[in-house]
C-alpha cells in the first residue's frame, strides 16, 4: 500500500477542471451529433439499397448524409469540435 508525505500532498495539483460554458458544451454537441447524423444517414441509405427498398428514400438518406457530412466538416474546419480531435 502506498503512502503519501505531507510534502508530497502539499505538491500535489488540483484534480479540478474549469466547468466548460454553455456555449462549449452546444458548440461540442452540434460538431459531434452532426458526424453521427451523417453516418447512420450514410448506413441507412447502404441498407436500402442492400435490402432492395425504394432508391427514392435511399437517396433522400445518401443526400443528407452528403449535407451532413459537409456540414461536419465546416465544423471542424471552423474548430467547433474537442481539442482532440
């Protein structure tokens, strides 16, 4: 079992971040649900074509995959999305 000195408690950093705004938390949750959104719109237009369904409505679901994605990418262009990303 480890100890810990007085000296090293004294030198021990804070485990608390700041609590990120409002506005980080919208701007993180637009960048990321607009990447999902895009691929189960890409997936769902893959299995109506797959399943033999209407290529009306797997169009409809490849070109909303194909604006959210790009809409994805102007979010990450413009930084909207975590540091680690």
């Amino acid at each position: 079992m480890a100890t810990t000195t007085v000296a090293e408690a004294r030198n021990a950093e804070p485990l608390l971040e700041p609590a990120p705004t409002l506005v980080a938390q919208v701007r993180k949750f637009l960048w990321a649900a607009s990447g999902m959104f895009s691929t189960s719109s890409l997936s769902l237009a893959f299995l109506d074509y797959f399943t033999g369904g209407s290529s009306q409505q797997a169009a409809t679901h490849f070109l909303a995959a194909v604006v959210a994605a790009a809409l994805f990418g102007v979010a990450t262009f413009l930084k909207l999305g975590p540091d680690e990303a």
